[in-house]
C-alpha cells in the first residue's frame, strides 16, 4: 500500500516519532538543568565541601549557606563563646560551631529588595509606555512612522554596555548614579525598543472593526481601548512583560557600573560574597537559587499566556 | 424624525477619490440599498455616514442636524460589519449589552437584560446567550452581530454586505427576517450589497453607485426596467443584460444615436418568428433554464446571447432554433452608455 508523503507530513506524527521526539526533549531538558541542579546542590554544602575535587555529588547538607547569605559574622575565642551562654537558635548554634557568632543581618536582602523594585518597575513601565506606544504606531497616522519604528529598533544594534560611559558621566551629572529611579529609568529605555516592536505586531493582529464597532456604540476611543483592544493584547502583554522582566533582572553590566550602595541590585552583589579565605561558594549558590525564584515563579504563572503570546498570533482564535 | 443626507459629499485617500460629489437623501422608516462593484465607494459611504471617515467636501446629515464634525458615538447610528465585530473575549449576552453599557446611555440592569432577551428571541439566539462569542457558528455571529445594532433605538442602521459571510440558506432566512424586523420597526437602513438578489427584495430604493458617484437611485423596478445607463442595466440581473449592436436578432429601429442595444435574457423568445440561433449551452435552475444562444452579429459576425426560458421545453444543446426579442423590451444606449428615452413605447405595457 503506497502511502502519498504530503498527505503524511501533515498528519500526526507516528509513535515512534513521538518516543524519539520525546527522548531528545529529555536529554536536552537534562544537559540544560544540569548546571542549574548544581547550583541549588551547592547551596547545601559545606564550604570544603563545596569546592572538593572530585566534586562531591553526595554530601552531608547543611544550611550554612543560606545562614552565611543572611548574616554577618566575626570569629571569636572560644572563651567568649562559652561566656555567651547556650545558643538562642539554630542558627546561632550552626555559627558558633565554627567559632563565629553573629553580629548582624547581611545586605544580602536590601540588594534583594532593590532588584524586585526596579525589576517590576522597570518592566511595568516598559510595558505600560510599549502598549501605548504600539497602539499609536499601529492605529494613528504619524508622520515619519517608518522612521521612528526604525530608530526605536536602532537602539538595540548595538551593546547596551557601549553607552556605558555616556550614561555614567550623565548619570553623575544628573544626581541619578546609584539610585533605583535612575537604575529603572535607563531598564526602561533599554526594554522599551523591544516592547514597541513587540506589542505593534499583536496590536496589528487586532482587527480595526473591534474598535470602530465599540466608537460608534457609543464609547470613546480610550474606553474602546481599554474595554475592546487590552483584553486581546494579555497574550502578547505577557510574553512582552516576561522577556523585559528576564533583561532587568539579569541584567549585570550597568548595575555594576552605575550602583555601589543604596541601589545596587542582587547580580553585581551576589558573586563578591566574601567568607574566610576567600568567596563563600555555598552562599553565593544559595543567592543565585533564591535570585533564580521570582523569574521562574512569574513565568509559571503567566506561563498559559506566554505560549499564546510567544506563537505571536500566528494560530489565533 | 430620521432624515438623513450627505450633500456634495468627497472623500479622497491619497491619490484615489473613494466618494466624489456625492449627494444621497434617505427618508424616514425607508431601506436603501447601495449596489457596486468593489471600489465604487458603497462602504465608504457607510463609513462617513458612521463617522469613522470624515469627509473633504460636503456635509452629513443625520436626524436633520449636521453631524459631519460630530464623533461616531454622538451621532447615534448602530453598524452591521461584513464580520470581526463580536468581541472574542465577551459572551453573546455581553456583546449584545454592549451598546447599551456605553457612557451616557447606562440604563439599569434590568433594563438591559429584558432589551437583551427580546433582542435574542428575535433573533432566535436566546438559548446561546452564556456561550462565548468564539464558540458561536458563523450564522449565529452575524445574527449577534445584527442583534448588536438592534438593542438600541439608533437613527440609522448602516449594514455593510451583513450576509455575505453565510451560506445560501441562512442568507435567506436571515434576509426575510431582516425585511420582518425593519418593517415592524419603522428602521432606516442604508445597506451594502453585492447580491442582486438581496437589493431586489429587501430595498425601498436602490442606489447604484460608479467610481464613487451616484449613478441612479430609484425603486428596484425601476432600475431593473429602465436603467438610465448600461452600468446600472449591468448591475441588475442574472444572467445579466445581454448588450447588442444594432441590427442583431432583427432589432433596427432606435432613436438616433444608438449604439448598444440592452436586451435582457428573459425577453428572449424562442421558436416563434424570428433569426436562427444555435443553442451552445443549456443550464438547468429548476424552474427556469439559460440558454447561450449564438446568432448572427450585425456585421455577420456570430454573436451569443443569453436566454431565459421559462417553462419553454424542447430544446436541447446543439440544436438550430429562432431567437426574437419581445416586442417593446429593448433598451437603446448611446456611444457613451446612456439610456434614450424611446417615447411611449411598450414598457409602460408590461408594468403591472
């Protein structure tokens, strides 16, 4: 029996295709989580064994890590230990094990405090400003509307990082160097190009007659907006909003550049965890495990939008 | 209290001119139908009158008063798109409320719901109200979408080929539904067409409109029995209007200056007096056939013409037969497709 092979590429796939298909998806899902895996392993390590070779991939866990993240210590005698009488927790008690105690909080959670602020403001702003501005460039006749489109894509030819001089010598200018306002600003900028162009293509996707509809029901162009065109843009919004939030979270350079105190975000801070002799590996992979959780947890949530919103409207309805 | 007009209206894109000098005036209660090819400018004169074009020369009218600088929502006029128009993300019951919620016509919520639930049982879709407007078939869409513009009492309904997207037989069902409704309720309604058949039977009168002028507007009879030009003859029709030189199937005498004789396809006899004609194709529509005849052109060039033959049986493809023209049925164009007036002559005979 002959088979025609057009009529069988468009057709479901056959049960060993799947069983093959499925076998790569798990082997790549493996190599890539890998890395990941070992990170939050290391978090529960010991520092000795942290950085034993052959690496250790059975271990005793402790949460010295995280303890280490969260405070700061100072090695004392053991006579002024046992002066201090039995410890009030157990993290005190995991401290003093090793002759420390505790003197305080570490600055593990403003740093954390302040890439949440201009992570989610930066991208809130991005967005807000990238959907008005898609629904003008898509809607309204503006003059040189190429040409702006062009330039805003522009923006993105090059490094962000090669600015970087520019905008410090103007930051420190304008009073903006390590304050979250500028930090948020200059994310801002950078996502916007992205979110224009992005949200242009989904607004295009929506078919005029919605709105033309809703105006002559008798809404404004504004509530016709809001109640007609935002509601078929949360797909695109979503994966708008998830791909600014990934470049302002992660985001290293700038942050390293332009903050020191006040503003300075998780990244530049996470990998100078200071310990004895040297950088505290467990701490700084218990860090980038809690860093790694806001991403991972708004991406899930949004996760049924983002697929609709990453097919850019290619199957709608 | 409906009057409605466009005077000397001109609506240009760019380089092409979409409407041009157009002036149209649409009387309480009546139902006008615009016919054209595509371009013509039929939607665009829907779209002035909604206000989602705004017009470079001329005024709008609607309701007696001007409107021509006045936004789509203050204008008070309800639209029926070709299709788009339901809301994805809403249910039927929210897309039909929709234009009763807009500011400034906020009724009470029972109020919208009773208006609703008649708008639907109309409409025969009260038992879809909760489905979400994804979930509807096409037929049922375009009845929301009909439904939409009927909630409320506008001064003008502008329905733009609101039927085209169905199948046959809803597109009939819907269109008598369509006259029922705008009978009973004394609505105006300019509408869009491309099928004949719909601006026969549903228009009070028919526009027809070339290259974004107003060729002639008149009651459908009208325009079907005395055309004023072989355009509007064109538009009418099926099959349309079989166009002639002098002399053809033994037709001579015009006024002077005739050019194109119009005969259309029913006012060809067979088999009685008249030219030998050959059947080249016979298609049969049940009631009635189309015959292609080919018969002598004036300069003795074979000429087809279209036949309609009623209840007339015994012909088969391939055969000779005699083709005549009822006598008085002629339609005499000049050079530039205008109709000439031929006097009395043996139309007024045919009107009931």
């Amino acid at each position: 029996m002959s088979v025609s092979t057009k009529a069988y590429s468009v057709s479901e796939s056959g049960k060993r295709t799947k069983w093959l298909a499925g076998g790569m998806v798990v082997v790549y899902a493996l190599v890539s989580m890998i890395p990941l895996v070992w990170i939050v392993l290391t978090g529960f390590k010991s520092p000795p064994d942290s950085i034993a070779y052959p690496p250790k991939v059975v271990f005793e866990p402790t949460m010295e890590g995280y303890v280490n993240l969260f405070t700061s210590r100072s090695r004392q005698t053991p006579e002024y230990i046992e002066s201090l009488g039995p410890p009030q927790t157990w993290y005190d008690a995991l401290v003093r094990e090793r002759n420390m105690v505790i003197t305080g909080p570490s600055r593990f959670l403003g740093r954390y405090w302040n890439s949440i602020v201009i992570g989610f403001g930066s991208t809130f702003l991005a967005v807000f400003l990238g959907t008005l501005a898609a629904y003008a460039f898509s809607r309204f006749r503006i003059p040189l509307k190429d040409d702006l489109l062009f330039f805003i894509l522009s923006t993105r030819m090059m490094p962000p990082i090669a600015v970087a001089i520019p905008i410090f010598l103007m930051y420190r200018e304008l009073g903006l160097s390590d304050t979250a306002l500028g930090i948020i600003l200059l994310y801002t900028a950078v996502n916007l190009s992205l979110s224009v162009w992005l949200l242009k293509g989904f607004v295009d996707e929506i078919p005029r007659e919605y709105e033309e509809a809703a105006v002559i029901d008798g809404y404004s162009r504004l509530q016709a907006f809001v109640k007609v065109v935002l509601p078929q843009m949360r797909a695109g919004i979503a994966a708008t909003a998830i791909f600014c939030l990934i470049f302002a979270w992660n985001e290293y350079a700038f942050a390293l550049l332009l903050t020191s105190g006040q503003a300075q975000t998780a990244p530049p801070f996470i990998p100078i965890i200071i310990g004895e002799g040297g950088l505290d590996w467990p701490a700084v992979a218990a860090g980038t495990t809690l860093f790694l959780l806001p991403v991972v947890i708004f991406t899930v949530l949004l996760r049924d939008q983002l697929l609709r919103g990453i097919t850019f409207g290619a199957v709608r309805k | 209290m409906a009057e409605v007009a466009l005077h000397q209206v001109t609506k240009r894109f760019g380089e092409t001119t979409a409407v041009s000098g157009l002036s149209l005036d649409i009387a309480d209660g009546e139902f006008i139908v615009l016919l054209g090819p595509t371009g013509a400018g039929k939607t665009t004169t829907l779209r002035l009158f909604a206000g989602l074009e705004q017009p470079e020369e001329g005024s709008v009218h609607i309701a007696g008063h001007e409107v021509t600088c006045q936004a789509p929502a203050e204008r008070d006029v309800a639209f029926v798109f070709q299709q788009y128009s339901l809301y994805p993300h809403y249910t039927v019951f929210e897309n039909l409320a929709f234009p009763l919620r807009a500011p400034g016509r906020r009724g009470s919520p029972e109020a919208i719901r009773r208006r609703v639930q008649e708008i639907a049982e109309m409409l025969r879709i009260e038992s879809k109200l909760n489905n979400r407007a994804t979930e509807l078939s096409g037929g049922e869409m375009q009845r929301v979408s009909i439904g939409r513009a009927l909630v409320r009492q506008p001064n003008l309904f502008l329905m733009d080929e609101p039927l085209s997207s169905l199948d046959a037989k809803l597109r009939e069902d819907l269109r008598v539904e369509l006259k029922r409704i705008q009978r009973e309720l004394g609505a105006t309604i300019l509408y869009v067409t491309h099928d004949q058949l719909e601006a026969m039977t549903l228009a009070d009168r028919i526009g027809v409109l070339a290259e974004g002028r107003l060729v002639q507007i008149d009651d459908p009879r009208e325009v079907y029995e005395r055309p004023t030009s072989v355009y509007a003859a064109q538009r009418l029709g099926s099959p349309s209007i079989n166009l002639l030189r002098p002399g053809t199937l033994g037709l001579e005498n015009g006024p002077g200056g005739t050019e194109t004789l119009g005969v259309r396809p029913e006012d060809v006899v067979l088999n009685g007096r008249g030219v030998a004609a050959r059947v080249l194709t016979l298609e049969h529509l049940g009631v009635e056939s189309i015959a292609l005849l080919e018969v002598a052109g004036a300069g003795g060039a074979p000429q087809q013409v279209h036949a309609l033959l009623g209840s007339q049986r015994g012909v088969a493809e391939g055969d000779s037969v005699t083709a005549a023209v009822r006598p008085g049925a002629v339609l005499y164009f000049d050079g530039e497709g205008r109709r000439l007036a031929t006097g009395t002559t043996g139309l007024q005979e045919r009107r009931p």
